[in-house]
C-alpha cells in the first residue's frame, strides 16, 4: 500500500485486490469490495488499484488500471 497526501485528501494505491478489498472491508464498505472483485474476476491481469477518499476518510471512487494504461478504470464512484 502506497498513500499520497493530497489537499483534499488522498489517493491509497494498492498492489493486489485482496488488500484493497480488505482495506475497504476494515471500513465497513463490502459492497464496494465485491464490485472490485467482480470486476478484478473478468481481468487478466492489472498493475494497481486506486481508491481515492477525502480528508475524513470518505471513500471517493475506486479504480483499476492495467498494465501499459495511464488510466483508470472506474470500479466504484461516488454520486
């Protein structure tokens, strides 16, 4: 796990799914959790996950990205 300090909050950037999703579980956020399972099941393969949350720990949105992407794939957003 990789933590960058942001002004609003931050971004924790994870290696495996199953840190992200525990992360996510220690926060009471299951359904998230499994969103990012389903969606880890129909990957071949990625380099990190990404979940973005503000300064009181509000979880933003949750993404993937896979190798040679500069981009994330949105798991879970907040509306």
């Amino acid at each position: 796990m990789s933590v960058f300090k942001k002004d609003w909050g931050s971004e924790v950037y994870f290696d495996t799914a199953s840190d992200a999703m525990a992360f996510l579980d220690e926060k009471g956020l299951s359904f998230i959790s499994e969103k990012l399972k389903d969606r880890v099941e129909k990957t071949i393969e990625y380099k990190e996950i990404c979940i973005s949350q503000l300064k009181n720990d509000y979880i933003l949105e949750v993404g993937i990205c896979g190798f040679g992407q500069f981009e994330y794939y949105p798991v879970y957003m907040q509306s």
